[in-house]
C-alpha cells in the first residue's frame, strides 16, 4: 500500500465540507425555530379584556355626567 497524499488531503477536504454543511443547516434550522418563536412570544402579551374611558360632551360643550355608552 502505498500513501497517496492528495487522496488523504481530499478525503479531509470532504470530510470538512460535510461539516459545514452540517453546521449550517444546524444554523438555519435554530434561526427558523427562534424566528417562529417570536410571533407566539407576541401573541401571549395579548390582553383579551380592555377598557374605554373618556369624557362625554353634549352640543354645547357641556360635560355630560354619568353617560352610558
């Protein structure tokens, strides 16, 4: 058997491509997985309940108390 070292490099060389694909594709999935996170993180903040005050005034500018909406 004899050593060839270009087919040794290339085998290395390969071997470091797969890594890095390995490693992006890790990359892209984390960053879809986070990016899908945030609509949701934004929705629970949501109240379901709210309020509505305010003054109500009548034609003349007059305050009108105790006025049902």
């Amino acid at each position: 058997m004899v050593f060839e070292p270009e087919r040794s490099s290339t085998r290395v060389a390969f071997h470091q491509g797969e890594e890095m694909i390995r490693t992006k594709h890790l990359v892209s999935a984390s960053l879809v997985l986070v990016l899908l996170a945030f609509p949701t993180l934004r929705l629970q903040a949501q109240a379901v309940y709210g309020s509505i005050s305010g003054t109500i005034f009548d034609s003349s500018g007059a305050a009108v108390p105790n006025a049902k909406i």
